[in-house]
C-alpha cells in the first residue's frame, strides 16, 4: 500500500491521471490525498470533481479556499469571480450531491505521521489545536448555519487569533489561516496580502508560517498547498510543499508517504507537457 499526496490540482486533471499512472496507482490499496483546491481556475473542474468523488473510497481530500468559494457561489452568498472556471459545476445534473460530499470534506487530516492541511498551521497553534479549530468550521459548514458562516468568510479581518474570539469571527481567522495563510509574524499575525516568494514590504516583519523555528509544529510533519510561487520549495524537511503551480504553467507534483519519492509532469494549458 502507498499513500500519494497531490498539490493543487485546480480542474487539471489530466496532469493528475498521467502521475496517477505512472505511479502506478492500484485503487485495491493505494490511496490518494489532496491538499484542496481541487477546482477552479484550469479546464476541467466538474470533470476533476467527478473523478475524485468516483474514488472517495481511495481519497482523504482536505479543503482549501477556492474548494469554500465555490460552495458558497453554489450556495448564493456569493457571485462568481470574473476567473472563475466553476460554470460547469453549477449546471450540473449532479451538482448537488457533488457538492453535499464536497462540503462533508474536513479542513485538517492528520495520520501517519502527517498533518494535511491546504495553507499552513499557524505559529501559535499545535496539530492538535488546528484539528479542533478545523472541527469547529467543519461543524458548521454541515450545519444550517453554513449559509451564515459563507457570508460572513470573505474578509481579512481579524488578523491574529484569540481565545476569546466567538461566532463567525472566530470561524473567519480559522478559516483564513487554514485556507489562505503564506506569511505571518511569529506570534501569528496574518499577512494576507503578500502572495509572491518575499513579502510584500510592509510596517511589521512577517516571515513564511513555516519558518517560524518556534512555532508549535516545528517538529510535526505538515502537508499543505496553496502556494504556487514558491514551487514546493520551504528549505524545510518538515513542511512539505505540494503546489507546484500546474495551473499557472509550472508542475503537478505528488509525494510517497512511504518513501518521501516525488513524481511530477510539468504542465501546459491544465495538461501534462511531453
């Protein structure tokens, strides 16, 4: 049995089923995870949605930030971005069991060893925090307030975590660190605008989330994606980048869990490049 972890795939799936099959990939034992953000922005999302709800039996799939802007359009609480590729979903014939097993999906996995998360874990927060903070939105988002807590995600604030945060503020900063979190300072404050490989210049000094040398998961083996332009690359055995920017032309990349082996194809227009 082998455990692949797969980066943003963003409706590529070509690229996907080319790696998956020069993995050679047995469903009868393997199985696959995926950072999130698995539609949106490439050529095939309802597509994509379809093959990875078809092999839910052989896949742990975490959510990330375009995963939650589509349901909340599907929901709608929010129109459609003018980059949006997520038409096909919303037609759908089965868009709503689609999206049902989509919004049962969890923000945070962790087995093995390995912490699956789609942004990062923040440097105050320990493993065990983030799956609890996860469990909090995840509860709502199965809940009749999923409705309310769509409307209320979108926004930057606050910025920083604090126990005594309650109702859809506390749900928006766990949600904003989990799905959208690349740089922060070392006591957690977001940064949420800063996207390339250096921070914007700005009045605090914000650094990677996972070069903190004293945040909490120091130690902790994560998974995360979201992050395209820095490729994978953290200088940082425990923090392991997947998003190698397929979308946007780079790679898909995935990793063994069992051997820490990487297979990639580079990527062209949402499709392998030969």
């Amino acid at each position: 049995m082998s455990t692949y972890v797969v980066g943003d795939i963003q409706g590529c799936l070509q690229p996907l089923k080319c790696l998956l099959k020069r993995v050679q990939f047995n469903p009868d034992k393997d199985m696959l995870w995926s950072v999130g953000d698995i539609v949106n922005r490439g050529p095939r999302c309802l597509k994509t949605l379809r093959y990875l709800h078809a092999m839910r039996d052989n896949l742990v799939l975490v959510l990330g930030n375009h995963d939650l802007h589509l349901l909340a359009v599907a929901a709608g609480v929010r129109s459609p971005n003018r980059s949006d590729t997520l038409e096909k979903i919303l037609k759908a014939p089965d868009r709503d069991s689609l999206l049902t097993w989509l919004l049962h999906r969890p923000l945070v996995h962790h087995q093995h060893g390995f912490t699956l998360v789609h942004a990062g874990i923040p440097p105050q927060w320990s493993v065990q925090d983030a799956l609890a903070r996860a469990h909090e939105v995840e509860t709502v988002l199965q809940s009749p307030a999923c409705l309310e807590f769509f409307k209320q995600m979108y926004g930057n604030e606050p910025l920083v975590w604090s126990d005594d945060l309650t109702g859809m503020t506390r749900l928006r900063v766990i949600t904003n660190y989990l799905t959208r979190m690349r740089y922060c300072t070392s006591q957690g404050v977001l940064d949420l605008e800063s996207k390339g490989p250096s921070p914007n210049v700005g009045k605090q000094k914000v650094s990677a989330w996972f070069s903190h040398p004293n945040r909490k998961t120091a130690k902790d083996r994560i998974l995360f994606g979201h992050w395209a332009s820095i490729a994978g690359h953290t200088d940082n055995p425990f923090a392991i980048g997947l998003d190698t920017g397929c979308v946007w032309g780079g790679s898909m990349s995935l990793y063994e869990l069992e051997t820490g082996h990487w297979t990639s194809c580079k990527c062209r227009n949402g499709k392998c490049r030969k």
